[in-house]
C-alpha cells in the first residue's frame, strides 16, 4: 500500500497511455503526501523535480548512483556508427537560471564570467571522517568572453562567440580544513596554448626519491629540475631575459 501512497495515475494519464501522441502528462508520480509532482513524464520528456537514487535511498545530487560489486559497473556511453565519432560527455555552464535558452538566438543574460568553471571531475576518498576532492580535473574561463551576437542566418563558422577557456589538473597531497579540499592546482594548459606547472614541492636534494622523467619547477629561482634515473636528479638553471 507505500507505492499507492506514492505514485497517482489520473484516468486522463491512462487513458493518455493508449492514446495518440499529444502534449499531455502520461505519467505522474506525486510525493508522499500527493501535493507535488517529484517525476513526470509527457510528450516534451522526463522530468524530475527531486533527486533521484540507484542503489541508494538518500540520493545527495540530481541523480546518485551506489554500487558495491566489483564487476561491471558506472556509466556507459557508447558510440556504434561508421564514422569516427566518440562516445560523448558534455558539461554546459551560464550564469543565468534558464536551461532553455534557444542556440543561435542572442542573448546576453547569464553569460560566463573570466574564472567561471565551465566543468569540472573530482575524484573523492573517505579519510576516515569526510569525503575529500582528492584530485580533479577543471575547465575554467582564463580570459574575457567575447558575446556571440550576429545577424540573422551567418554561418556558424563565422560565429564570433569566444569563451577562452583553461584545462586545470589538480592534485591532492596537502593538510587543510575542509574548505581546502586538500589538494591544489599542479598543471594548466592555458587557453592561448601555454603550459604551466604550478604549486610543485620544494627544490630537490641531488639524492631525493624519484622516478625518471619526474620534473619539479622552482620558479622563484629559475631552476627546473628532471630526474634522470631513480633518485638521481639534474638542473637547469634560466638567466633573466
């Protein structure tokens, strides 16, 4: 008697079941004290006003999946066509609220900023207390936008929309509070094509532990440092320019 108290079928939802296609709800799952909508689905799609959980019942994001085996298990997304085409994962960033706005058609409200994060991967470890953003992956804004207004029917090539954007390896190998994640910025491929490292342990001693092609930047005092075999190192040394 839960699932009735949770899910309500109006005949019109049935009937619209059987029905032709047309822009009525065909399914409507109400919470549990049937005075809202938390999952729909109708002509237009699925909609979900909730979060949604697989494997788990307190879902902490939109949709959050748990597992314990070890075997097949995650996300799949598979490409199977004759062309070179890969299999797709897309993040979409504004600083608007309407996830609706028409492409090709100018508007200006909600555009990203310089330093806005257009996506991001995290990687958590349990430390015992909290879930921690060990390492990570991010796509960030590094320079001014440029708004993409146009005339009527120009050709997408000569779209002048620009958004420069950097992609941002972080690393997790440091003591904080919480708010610090524990890890910090390492490698940055910037938007105009330049490379950084960034945030690297101190100068080495001639003898430290490393493995061959292992390189550490001191950038105060201009030197680069390359291990050249196990715990062997070499450095370069940069004159002003």
């Amino acid at each position: 008697m839960k699932m009735v108290s949770r899910v309500l079928l109006t005949a019109a939802a049935i009937a619209a079941l059987a029905a032709p296609a047309m822009a009525a709800d065909k399914l409507i799952v109400k919470n549990a004290g049937g005075t809202a909508d938390v999952f729909k689905v109708d002509d237009t799609g699925v909609g979900i006003a909730t979060k949604m959980g697989f494997g788990v019942t307190n879902p902490e994001v939109t949709v959050h999946a748990a597992e314990t085996q070890t075997g097949a298990r995650g996300f799949l997304s598979a490409q199977h066509n004759d062309g070179a085409h890969a299999p797709y994962m897309l993040f979409r960033k504004s600083r608007g609220t309407n996830p609706n706005l028409v492409a090709n058609t100018f508007n200006a409200a909600g555009k990203v900023q310089l330093g806005d994060y257009t996506g991001s991967l995290d990687a958590q470890g349990w430390d015992g207390y909290n879930y921690l953003n060990a390492a990570g992956a991010a796509f960030v804004v590094d320079a001014t936008p440029t708004e993409g207004a146009v005339a009527a029917n120009t050709a997408l090539g000569t779209y002048p929309g620009r958004i420069p954007t950097a992609y941002v390896v972080l690393t997790g190998n440091k003591t904080g509070n919480l708010a610090a994640f524990g890890r910090a910025e390492r490698f940055r491929v910037a938007s105009d094509g330049r490379l950084r490292l960034s945030n690297q342990p101190a100068a080495p001693a001639n003898n430290a532990t490393c493995t061959a092609g292992d390189l550490i930047l001191d950038a105060t005092n201009g030197h680069l440092y390359l291990c050249t075999s196990a715990n062997s190192w070499k450095r370069a040394s940069f004159a002003a320019y």
